[in-house]
C-alpha cells in the first residue's frame, strides 16, 4: 500500500494526539501553571486538579458518569478534571481553559444522556461540581440556597430535616445533580401542583466568561430568564440557585400499580389519557408501559408488556380512592395498592427503592454507571388510538427491550405562559413521552442494535405526537435531535435543535447568548449559538 503524505500527516497527527493524551502536554502544563494564580492559601487549588498522571484520574472521571455507552476505550478524555472546592476555582477554570483555548465541559451530576457533561471531541478540560453541594434553608422566608453540586436527594433530604411539610419540585431519581437538572428545566412527580423546578427559581449565582459572579441583580432578567430551562452550560457556570420551598402535606400517598394486558392495561392507559392531565393537581399518576418476560409457566418464557400506573397524591388513601372511583374507575386501584408516608419518604418510593428503605439513600452517590442507556421524548397533544397503542406494544416486544414513561401535563403547566421561561411545552400538551432503552451488555454491536430500536420506537410514532417542531424535552438529551442537518450551516443546524427544544424561545436564548458570551466559549453538541453576523 502507498502511503501519501497527506495521509502520513493524518497519521502522524493522530499519534501526536495519543502521545499528548497519554502524557501531558504545553496546553495542560500551561493551563495548570495558569490556574495556580487562582490558588489561595485556605483554598489551594492543586488538591482539586487531576491529569491523567494522577493514579485517582480514572476513578474521578468515572464517578460522575451515570451512562456505560460513553466509557469506551475510544471515548474522548479531558486533559484535565478540576474538582471545584471553591468559586475561585470556577473562576480560574473559566479563565484558565480560556487563555489556553481549551473546552470546558462543566459538570455537576454526570445525568447528561449523551455525556456531553465529560466528552468533547475537541481538546477540553471537565470542570467537576460535586464538592460544592452546599444547602442553606431558611424557614422564616420559606427559602432554600443550594450549590449546583448538590444533588436533588440532598434537597429533599435536608428541606425534610428542618419540616415536615416542605417539599420541592424536581426529578424521581434523588441522584440527579441541580446544575444541569435545574438549568435545563427539571420536572418531577409535583408539577401538576407546582410547575417545573425552574418556575421556582427566585434567584442564582453564576460566573460568567470573564470570571466574574453575578446574581440576579447583577446578571440582569434575559441571563436569569435563559438560564431557568435553556441549558446552564451555554452562558456560564451555575454556582447556586435560590429556590422557594413548596408545602406538602404532612402525609401523602404512593402508588405502584401493574396491570397486564390481560388485565385490560390498554384500555386503562388508552382512558388515562383522557383523564391524566386533567386530574385534581393533587395527583400525579405516571404510565410507564415497559418489556417484561411473561412468566415461564404461562408464556413459555415470551416478552410481554406490562403497565405500571405510579402515583403520588398529596393526601390520604381514602380521598385519592374516592377521587379515583369517581374521575378514573378504569385503574381500579385498591386501598392494599396504597402506601402512606411522609412526602421525603415519598421520594424514595418514587426511586424504586423498596418501603422501609431508609431516606439516608437521599444522600448517597453512585460510584461508576452500571448500565447503557438511551433515552428520546416526545410531546403527545391528542389522544393516540387504541389500535395504535396495541401496535406500538407489538413493535416493543419485538425489540425485547425498551420501556416508556407517559408523564400528565395539566394543572399547573397549563397556567404558566411558553415564554415565562425557556421551557415551551406548556398548555396543549397531554402528557410528555419519555423513551428508555437500558441494557448491561457491551459491545458496539449490542448498542448499535439498541440505537437502531430507539429510532424504530421513535419513527413509528411521528403521526401521533406534536409536528412542526416535534418537541423534545432539553433534559432528554438526544443527539438524534438534529442529527440530520449536515449539510446546514452551524447555525441553522442550532436552529434545528433549538426550535425543537425551547420552540419560539430560542430566538431570545441567541440574543442572550450574543450578549453574555459573543465568541461562543461555552459550547457544547446541542448549545446556543451566538448570532453568526455578531461583530
Ligand atoms: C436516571 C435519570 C433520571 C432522570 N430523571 C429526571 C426527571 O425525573 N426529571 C427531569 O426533568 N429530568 C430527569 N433526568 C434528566 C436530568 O434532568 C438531566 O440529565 C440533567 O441535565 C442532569 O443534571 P446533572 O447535573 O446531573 O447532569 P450533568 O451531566 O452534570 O449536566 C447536564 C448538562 O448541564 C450542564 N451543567 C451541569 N452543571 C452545570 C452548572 N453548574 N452550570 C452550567 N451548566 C451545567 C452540563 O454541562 C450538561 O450540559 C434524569 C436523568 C437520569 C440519568
Ligand atoms: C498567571 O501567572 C503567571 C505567572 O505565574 C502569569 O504569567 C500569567 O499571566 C497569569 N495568568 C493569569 C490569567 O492571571
Ligand atoms: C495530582 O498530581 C499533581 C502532581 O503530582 C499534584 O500536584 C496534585 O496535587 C495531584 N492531585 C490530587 C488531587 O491529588
Ligand atoms: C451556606 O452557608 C455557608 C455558611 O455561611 C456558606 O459558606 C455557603 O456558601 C452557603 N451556601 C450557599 C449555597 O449559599
Ligand atoms: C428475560 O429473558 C431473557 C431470555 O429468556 C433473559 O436473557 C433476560 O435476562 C430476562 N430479563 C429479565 C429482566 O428477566
Ligand atoms: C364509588 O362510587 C360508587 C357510586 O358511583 C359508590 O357506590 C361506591 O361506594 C364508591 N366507592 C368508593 C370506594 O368510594
Ligand atoms: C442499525 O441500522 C443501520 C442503518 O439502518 C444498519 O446499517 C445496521 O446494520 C444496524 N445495526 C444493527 C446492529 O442492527
Ligand atoms: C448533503 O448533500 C449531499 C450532496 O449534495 C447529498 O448527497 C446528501 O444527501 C445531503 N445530506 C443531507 C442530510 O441532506
């Protein structure tokens, strides 16, 4: 084989490359020289650095990460992990990684579905948040600070500490950290009640490309409007926000009712969307129709779907029974079915954890991802037929994996107006669809064959969601979003994905990307793009 010289230099670059990763290199040297300006003697920086020289690099890098599909040999790895012990050393990041024209990936709870909190294709440094899980309450005012490295769990935990009848709103899964949960929207089990966490946002500290904290005050209403919902990692880095706590009921109920198809599970499903979103916004009840093995005996082992219906009302048993008897008989839920509980114990239940689990869980924090993960989501505005539901189960047990998570809209989300925050997908929607695919077994081939079933799933159900954009949730990164306009400019490529995520919004989150961030340091697969022409 003749080698050209354009293709010797192809291959020696890319050694360059390997050799510079492996070891170090001027821009990592520098970059570290750097920040030792941002070191101060009670807060030295140097015990917050790791290169890949550091034997905890590794351990440090995978602790944050909550998805095995992006800790591949061939995944791209920072130069550098700065594990921010204090907001010095967020503002020497910033300007460090600045000067020596490096990325920054800034990450708080690693949840990111496609990574992009730790992978970047371009040389970059990770900016890592998790020390500075700071969480001040104040009762008097009915307030909360809390640093972006908190997790939600910590939220709940310590608002449960100090009452019993606070509660916030924001993910099920207590490990999912607020920078990224919060920044990109957030919603949990209490939106109906509440709205999204943002729309209880009151105030945030942030430092910006010049190094600089600002407050709401300081940042001004479009930085504090784009930050509640358009993605913290395209206009700077979150330091804190300053939520208002929600009153919850001293004892609220939970439940987690299946029900096969056998049991009717589609015409419930098909009847819970008539009701979902309009339900007292007191409940809240998920449908999450999933892959399940029908048990050997019956089934000879086959995949089948099973129907969880997953609820959380702010009262007791017999209000929710009686409610339900009266607006949705169809679950026929049973008071067996149903679990009183304080609402922090109601955040565990709601992580799958079993009854009696104890709400310590609240404050632990994974150590490495066990498993692959893909997830999409969709917006559904009219009620999908049976006959199309009954298709759609087909298709899944036929990919043999795959679950769904059908989340009612109504109540509250329909009162808050599109452009209060980023967040558009606010009255008109039923309920919002997410798409999971999980699965332990590695390879390329395996993932490649789950992709392609996430794509199915999605392709088959274009004519029964939202058109024109077909909406997407921000937090449900998909990189599929987009993915299909090569051949557009940079920006009109943003526009795809932008217009899908904030709709009409995201004209405003470029006029306030132009202005906080013109030469575009915070960027990322899926960020605001400043104007084109700007400057
Ligand atoms: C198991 C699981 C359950 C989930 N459940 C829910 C749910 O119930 N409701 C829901 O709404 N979402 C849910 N999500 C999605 C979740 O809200 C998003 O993945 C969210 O972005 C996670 O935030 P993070 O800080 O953990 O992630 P990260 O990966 O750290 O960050 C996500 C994004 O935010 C940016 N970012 C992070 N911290 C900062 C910061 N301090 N300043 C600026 N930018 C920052 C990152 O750069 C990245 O772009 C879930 C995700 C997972 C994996
Ligand atoms: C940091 O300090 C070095 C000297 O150690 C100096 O040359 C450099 O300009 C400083 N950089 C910044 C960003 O302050
Ligand atoms: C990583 O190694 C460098 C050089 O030996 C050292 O200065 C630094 O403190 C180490 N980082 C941590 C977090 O221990
Ligand atoms: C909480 O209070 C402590 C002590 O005053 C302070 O150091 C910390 O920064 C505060 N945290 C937040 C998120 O405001
Ligand atoms: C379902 O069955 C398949 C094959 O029979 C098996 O490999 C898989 O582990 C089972 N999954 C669960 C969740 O039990
Ligand atoms: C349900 O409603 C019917 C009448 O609509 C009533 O007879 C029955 O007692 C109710 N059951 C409960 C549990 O409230
Ligand atoms: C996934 O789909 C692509 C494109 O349709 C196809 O080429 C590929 O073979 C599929 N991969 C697997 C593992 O099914
Ligand atoms: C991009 O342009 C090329 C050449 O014009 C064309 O073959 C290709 O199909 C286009 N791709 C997309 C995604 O539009």
């Amino acid at each position: 084989m003749k080698l050209s010289s354009s293709t010797l230099l192809i291959i020696f670059s890319a050694l360059v490359l390997l050799v510079s990763c492996a070891t170090s290199s001027p821009a990592t040297d520098n970059f570290i020289q750097c920040l030792s300006n941002y070191s101060q003697p009670a807060n030295p920086i140097f015990e917050a650095i790791y290169t890949p020289k550091n034997s905890s690099f590794p351990s440090v890098l995978l602790s944050y990460i909550r998805n095995k599909r992006f800790t591949t040999p061939t995944t791209p790895k920072p130069l550098a992990i700065v594990t921010a012990m204090h907001e010095s050393h967020v503002q020497g990041t910033v300007l460090c990684a600045k000067n020596q024209g490096l990325q920054i990936r800034i990450r708080s709870g690693g949840h990111d579905y496609e990574g992009l909190s730790y992978v970047s294709y371009v040389p970059f440094v990770i900016l890592d948040m998790f020390n500075l899980r700071s969480i001040n309450i104040s009762l008097e005012d009915e307030t909360a600070w809390v640093q972006a490295g908190a997790t939600v769990g910590e939220v709940y935990y310590r608002i449960a500490e100090k009452s019993k009848e606070h509660g916030f709103s924001a993910a099920a899964c207590h490990s999912v950290g607020t920078g990224g949960h919060f920044s990109g929207g957030g919603y949990g089990n209490m939106m109906r009640k509440y709205g999204l966490s943002v729309d209880n946002v009151i105030d945030a500290q942030i430092v910006n490309v010049n190094g600089i904290i600002l407050d709401r005050k300081s940042m001004g209403e479009d930085l504090f409007w784009a930050i509640r919902g358009g993605g913290g990692a395209s206009f700077g880095v979150i330091l804190s926000w300053k939520i208002k706590l929600l009153r919850v009921p001293p004892i609220v109920t939970v439940f987690h009712a299946y029900r096969t198809l056998e049991q009717g599970a589609t015409d419930i499903a098909y009847q819970w969307q008539h009701v979902g979103h309009k339900l007292p916004e007191d409940l809240f009840i998920r449908v999450m129709p999933q892959v399940f093995n029908a048990s050997q005996d019956s089934q000879g082992g086959k995949k089948t779907v099973v129907i969880a219906f997953i609820g959380l009302f702010l009262g007791q048993t017999q209000g929710l029974l009686s409610l339900l008897n009266e607006s949705f008989p169809q679950l026929g839920l049973q008071q067996n079915e149903c679990n009183e509980m304080s609402w922090v114990e109601s955040t565990v239940f709601w992580a799958d954890h079993p009854i009696g689990t104890s709400i310590n869980v609240l404050l632990e924090r994974p150590k490495q991802p066990v498993i692959y993960y893909k997830g999409r989501s969709d917006y559904v505005k009219e009620v999908i037929p049976k006959e199309v539901l009954e298709s759609i189960w087909k298709l899944m047990i036929h990919g043999g994996i795959g679950w769904m998570q059908w989340n009612p809209y109504g109540g509250r989300m329909q009162e808050i107006s599109e452009s209060e925050t980023p967040f558009p997908h606010r009255a008109g929607n039923l309920f919002l669809i997410q798409y999971g695919f999980n699965w332990l077994e590695d390879g390329i081939d395996v993932t490649n064959k789950n992709l392609n079933l996430s794509k199915a799933l999605h392709d088959a159900m274009t004519p029964y969601v939202s058109k024109s954009p077909r909406e997407a949730f921000f937090c449900y990164r998909d990189l599929d979003v987009g993915a299909n306009s090569d051949n557009y400019t940079s920006f009109d490529k943003a526009k795809v994905y932008g217009v899908t995520y904030f709709k009409g919004n995201f004209e405003r989150l470029v006029r306030v990307k132009t202005m906080v961030d013109p030469n575009n340091f915070f960027k990322n697969e899926q960020s605001i793009p400043p104007l084109p022409n700007y400057k």
